[in-house]
C-alpha cells in the first residue's frame, strides 16, 4: 500500500502535507535554515546572566562550592592559624611548597579564588531574596482568592447537607458561612466573603509565616556573610610562646607572628599584661604495654593578668575553653618542655642563657627538638641542635629514647656546629631551624665525636675548648625528684573578633527562620453553601503548597467543628445523607470564575 503522505516540493515547503512549513520539522525559510532565534545584544546577555547568578539553583551550587573550597584550609596548615606549621611545611616539602603557595593554598581564606566564591554567593543570594521580598510583600497585602467554582475538583474535598429550621433557607445559607467566616478567623486564617447569585462562600489562607521564615534564612545568610566580610578587615589573630616564669604584654612586638585585618592599626590592641605562673597536666600511669599509657589528661595554664586601672587576677587558659581578655580570646594551642641552657666561654663569662622551647615530636612522649644559637662571646658563632627526653632510655642500638612524657629521667643531647648562622645579612631565619650550610659540625653525626649529654645540673666542656655548657635544674631547692626540673611552656593564640556577636545572632535568626520554613504548613481553605431543593449544601475543601500530610484530617477538623457550631446555633440541623467527597478529582485545571490555583505558582 502506498504511503498516503506526499512530499511537496518548493523552498518553504513541509515533507508532510499535514504539517504547517513552519513546524519543527518543516524546511523553514527558502534558505532551509529552519527556526532562528533571535539574537540577544550585550544588555541581554547581561540580562541573563544576572539572572542566572540570582537563581537558587545557582546559589544553591555555589554555596556548595564555598563548602568544597574550604577543605584545603583544613588540609594544609594556615598562616594565620599555625605560622610554625606553614614553616615546617616549606622545611618537609621544598620542591612543592613553592608551587603551592603561588596556589594561595597556606591562605586559603584569604584567597583571590575563595574570595570570588564569596562574593559571587553573597550577590547570588542578594539578587535571590529581593524579588522574592517584594513579591511576598504583595502576597500579605493581598486578599485570599475567589472560591473556585467547582470545590470538588480539589482532592481535599467534604460535603454536607443540612436541613433548614424555618422557612428562609437562603438565610440559613448565609449564617452558615459567617459562622465559618467566624471559625476560620479563630484559627488565624486570612479571611475574605466572596457571595454571589450562586451562593455563599468563604476563602481563607494562612501559612505565610512559612514564606517568611524562608526569607529570614535567606537575610540571615547574607547578613552572617556581611558579619564575616566586614569584621575580617577589624580582626587580628596571633600567636606567642610563652615560657613559665615569663610574661606576654599584647603589643605587636611581642607576638611571635600576627595577621590582622585592614582596618587594624598599629594602636588598636588592648593593653594587657599576662604572665605564666605554672602549667598543670596530667598523664595516665605507665604500665608496659598498655597504649592509654603517657596519655595526656587535662591541660591548664595558670596565668596572672594585669590591666590598666585594675588589679591582677589568676586566671586559667584551658584546652576548649579559652580565655577573655579586654575583648580578646586567648587560646591554648600547645606545650611543650623549655630546658634553660647557660653557655659559658673559656674566660667562665655567661655568653647564653635562656629557657629554649623545644617541639615535641611525639605527644605520646614528649621527646622533642630544640635549636641553640649563640652569636657573640664566643670565636665562632655557635649552633646546638638538640634533643630533649622526659624519662630517656635506651634502646637496643644504644640510641635515646623517651619513653614517658613526664619528668622521670629528663636526658638533654645536643650535636654542636661552628661556623656562620647566616643571620649577619639581615636575612630573618626561623629560631626553630638551624641553617647548617656555613657550618661545621663538631659532635655527633658521622663526625666520630659523641654528641653531649646532660641531666638536670650537669655542666660539660665544648669542643675546641670553646668553653663549657650547663643544663640548669629549676627544680626548687630540696626537691627530691626531677618533677619540676625543666620548665614548660605554652603555645598562646590570641584572636579578636568583634563580628562574633552579629554572626551568632545572625545564625540564631537562620535556625529560626529555617524552623518556620521547615514546620508551618501554607494552605488554603474554602466553606462554600448553596440552597438546593430546600436544604443547605455544604462544600468544605483545603489546598496546600507543597508537601502538608495534615490537611485532610484538617478540612475535617473544619466540617466537624463547623457542625458543632451550627447545631448550637439552631438554624440547620444535620441532614442524615452526607457525602465524604471521596469520588473527588483533582484540581489542576482553572475554575469556572476564569482563575486558577495560583498558590503552587508563588
């Protein structure tokens, strides 16, 4: 059988005779070319991206993405949060950390890249949350819509029928929908009478509160943004290692690194003095081959502060529970052993004498590192490289370890180099490192010499015949253990904030908001009643947006309470026959006043 469709011939015409030459498979114009669209000018692919960016669907996105590129900031030690680590870093990885600081990832919130996410979210959410204001502005200024025409298209849908108690049943109709006027504005529906020849009727909605705790999420998003942007520039954090017996006054010159905002002048920190009476901790008891063996209970540093116009006070510093200060937060960060070393040259003059901070390398144990420089005094500069044990033992290989991080046995080696420290050119170097590339190596290592050993108040002689070298003990006078030998101490992160308070109050605004969005139900409800062969129909009917599993049982709550309402009113009564509505269709298409559902729209 042949094919009925005939092609036609001609530059605009169809390949099917039924189809228009302007459809979609249609040639189009004489050029064949089909549909065009037309071309956008610059204002409207200005246009669209704006509205692109604005969507929620692009914020949404994007604030995924802030989420994703804040994970290097907890991968890669920080600048501003741990200097020391961001060095130690460049130490272990000196091919890499090039490449990845020209990344900014030692920055991370501080970065080009991670500040355009920021600002890109923060217009995104601004362009989001104003049209939306204004549109529910005129949402609450509005009345609630006209009753639909048809109630039992809705799928929450009841009926009734009651019986008139007189003779004027229009009456009885029209009581009846003030009744429910009266019921629903008891239950705090936005309520408007829609009568007509038909007959009467009621519309109410409530549930804006949702729409505006969405909003107020949204405000609080951009307003925890503004806190964060705008308070960054009045914030400083820093970072001080303060030994015991020694004092921390908050000037900038006495802090060990600091990063502050723009807007922070060299004038802007409080003045306070505190000083580091004690450290106090406590490990779990050595027992052989148990692994909570060493482990560290609570930390507390005990600290006396001073400020202008006021007495001193004792004042603690403990591990998640900072310390504040003159509208500062003192952080702990770390500890650590300081073993004071005095260097003496061949005249018995004190060249060096100072409490050294050294790293532990394993918290387990505290065995830690430490670097000694001593510059002047002596016919070379001198550089110690250290290494401090709590409760030393040996090993198999005849090697030191420690093998309890309190002061049981406290061993101090240190391997000697003579030379240049590098620090004559103005060049800064790290107290933690130890450049040994102008420097001859005396004892330890390959050069057959034994590196130094001490204890606590023991003195020895330094190669060459430089001089002599004693590792002070600071235990009191008569103390018969070692317990308090070396000092400790602390690692200090002082940060200020003013935005802090706004961005918890903005945070509290967005749980709150979120609460509305997420547990206030929006939806409408209708009470209809006409007159029919004498008697008073009733239609009762809800419509929700989005997800409300409690509005059927709703509209019943609403036909039932309506009944009880009407019976002590007296004019109707119940009729026997009464309809569920269950047979109802759904209500996806305009009703007969010309209007459809607009409440799945807004």
């Amino acid at each position: 059988m042949k094919n009925p469709k005939k092609k036609q011939s001609g530059a605009g015409g169809s390949t099917d005779p039924l189809r228009p030459s302007d459809h979609i498979d249609g040639s189009g114009d004489a050029g064949g070319d089909g549909v065009e669209s037309p071309r956008l000018s610059v204002v409207g692919w200005l246009r669209w991206g704006w509205r692109q960016l604005t969507s929620m669907r692009t914020a949404l996105v994007l604030l995924l993405i802030l989420a994703i590129a804040a994970i290097p900031g907890s991968i890669f030690p920080q600048r501003m949060a741990d200097p020391n680590g961001v060095t130690q870093y460049k130490v272990d990885h000196p091919d890499l950390f090039p490449i990845m600081d020209s990344m900014q990832l030692f920055d991370v919130y501080l970065s080009a890249w991670f500040s355009a996410i920021y600002l890109l979210l923060f217009l995104s959410l601004v362009g989001c949350v104003i049209p939306r204001i204004k549109h529910h502005l005129k949402a609450l200024r509005s009345r609630p819509p006209r009753t639909p025409a048809r109630l039992s298209r809705l799928d929450d849908h009841r009926e009734a029928t009651r019986t008139v108690n007189g003779t004027d049943a229009k009456a009885a109709a029209a009581e009846a929908i003030t009744i429910a006027e009266k019921q629903l504005r008891a239950l705090r529906y936005r309520v408007q009478r829609y009568d007509d020849a038909r007959g009467f009727s009621v519309s109410a909605e409530r549930g804006y509160a949702r729409e505006t705790g969405n909003l107020l999420f949204h405000l609080a998003l951009v307003g925890v943004l503004v806190s964060v942007g705008v308070g960054g520039s009045f914030a400083y954090t820093g970072q001080r290692v303060v030994v015991q017996g020694t004092s921390f006054v908050n000037t900038l010159l006495d802090y060990s690194s600091m990063n502050r905002g723009r807007f922070v002048s060299d004038d802007a920190l409080a003045p306070y003095r505190m000083r580091l009476d004690s450290f106090d901790v406590t490990y779990q008891p050595f027992e052989q081959g148990k692994p909570s063996s060493g482990q560290a209970g609570d930390f507390s540093a005990n600290v006396t502060v001073s400020e202008p116009g006021q007495s001193s006070h004792k004042a603690a510093v403990q591990v998640n529970h900072p310390l504040g200060i003159a509208g500062d937060r003192v952080y702990l960060l770390g500890n650590g052993y300081a073993p004071t070393i005095t260097v003496k040259n061949a005249k018995g003059e004190v060249v060096y004498h100072d409490s050294v901070p050294f790293l532990p390398q394993n918290n387990s144990t505290m065995m830690s590192i430490g670097i000694v420089k001593v510059t002047d005094g002596l016919p070379e500069q001198l550089g110690l490289q250290g290494f401090f044990y709590p409760t030393s033992a040996q090993l198999a290989s005849g090697a030191l370890t420690s093998v309890y991080p309190a002061l049981v046995n406290p061993t101090l080696t240190l391997n000697v180099f003579a030379g240049d420290l590098g620090i004559d050119d103005g060049t800064p170097r790290s107290v933690y490192v130890l450049d040994t590339a102008g420097m001859t190596q005396l004892t330890g290592g390959k050069t057959g010499v034994k590196s130094i050993e001490l204890g606590p108040g023991e003195s020895t002689d330094l190669p060459n015949g430089m001089g002599t070298i004693t590792f002070e003990n600071e235990a009191p006078q008569g103390a018969k253990d070692y317990a308090q030998s070396v000092k400790r101490y602390v690692s200090l992160q002082i940060h200020h904030d003013p935005s802090e308070q706004w961005v918890l109050g903005f945070a509290a605004l967005a749980v709150l908001g979120l609460v509305l969005a997420l547990f206030v139900p929006r939806r409408r409800m209708w009470v209809k009643a006409v007159v029919v062969d004498g008697a008073v129909r009733l239609e009762y009917a809800g419509l929700a947006r989005g997800e409300d599993p409690t509005l059927a049982a709703a509209v019943e709550d609403l036909r039932d309470g309506h009944a009880r309402l009407l019976d002590a009113a007296g004019t109707t009564a119940a009729s026997p026959a009464v309809d569920d509505g269950t047979d109802s269709a759904t209500a996806s298409e305009p009703d007969d006043s010309g209007r459809s559902d607009q409440l799945g729209d807004r």
